[in-house]
C-alpha cells in the first residue's frame, strides 16, 4: 500500500492485509460478544507465532470454528477436535484447540454471570479506554488474566491478553507517530 500515511511500526506498509487489519480493525473498541469471542480464541491462538500467520488464517479459522460461535464451540466432541487436528488450513494444535473449547464454555459462564462478555471486560475499566504504548503487559491485563485462568480458562496469560486488548480496543496503543494515535 503506498499512501503517505504513518502506522504503528510493527504494521508493514507493503502488507495490505496487515494495514486493512491496522487502520480498520486494531485499537477499534468492540463490543459484540461474538467478536470478542474470536479475538479471544485467535489471541490464544497466536501463543508463539506471528500475528500475521493467525491474521492469514483467519477466514480458515473463521470456517472451522463454525463462525467462532461460542456455544456451538462449547459442544465440541472428540470427533470434532479430530478434525480440525486434520484441517491443514488452520494451526493445528491439540493444546489450543481444546483450550479453545474449554474457554468457550467459560466465556459463556462469564456472559451468563455479567449480562454479556463485553460487560465483564468493561467492569475492569468502568468501560473507560486506557491509552498507552510500548507495552506488553500491564496491571490490567495481569488482572483480566489472573481472573480468566481463574475461572478455567488457558491460553490466557498476561501477554495474550494485553494483545488482546490492544486488538478489541480496550487499551489503545497505536504508535505517537501513527495517524490513529490518540492520548484520551
């Protein structure tokens, strides 16, 4: 993409499905549960590999995980988990798909608990954004993580979940430099 805007520096200028994702999607504040939900298994996903890779997958993913619909994830069997081991169109790994499962099941005790996921994140913040850079964890997402591994969840450490933040807008962290930083 050649236009004569400034990005956050891990977005490359010449990769159009990292700069739709930068300028469309990152740092946007979501708030439909069935978003969150995707963000969060494609969070815990990444766990040791490149966002890009997990970004290139996503409509793979998005397929497999019958739209990230959490209860239909929630009932996944054995056989089920036989087949995305074989689905060659995703990361397969055992660890993370049944992590993906069992925190679809917690997601959905959280939003039965809270009214909605969307709500149980916001009452970490009193549904403020917190703006800042050049981290990869802080005390909010220690909090946020410590709580979801509480209840069950896995794949759900700080980092992952500061990305994750970072990705659902409740923490925005573009660069001071890029055209979408704000400071409040």
């Amino acid at each position: 993409m050649n236009d004569d805007k400034r990005r956050c520096s891990w977005c490359p200028s010449d990769d159009t499905l990292y700069v739709k994702y930068h300028d469309e999607e990152w740092g946007v504040p979501v708030h439909d549960d069935e978003k969150l939900f995707e963000m969060l298994v494609l969070e815990s996903f990444q766990a040791g590999l490149s966002w890009r890779t997990i970004l290139g997958k996503r409509d793979a993913f998005r397929r497999a995980f019958d739209g990230f619909d959490a209860v239909t994830v929630a009932g996944y069997g054995e056989d089920k988990i036989s087949a995305l081991m074989s689905d060659a169109s995703i990361v397969r790994n055992r660890r993370k798909i049944e992590a993906a499962i069992k925190n679809a099941r917690v997601y959905l005790d959280i939003a039965r608990e809270f009214g909605s996921f969307d709500a149980y994140l916001r009452s970490f913040t009193c549904g403020k954004v917190t703006f800042e850079t050049g981290l990869t964890s802080s005390p909010l997402s220690d909090a946020i993580s410590a709580d979801l591994l509480r209840r069950g969840m896995k794949f759900v450490g700080t980092t992952i979940i500061y990305a994750f933040l970072q990705a659902v807008g409740i923490v925005n962290s573009h660069d001071r430099d890029c055209f979408l930083h704000k400071d409040k």
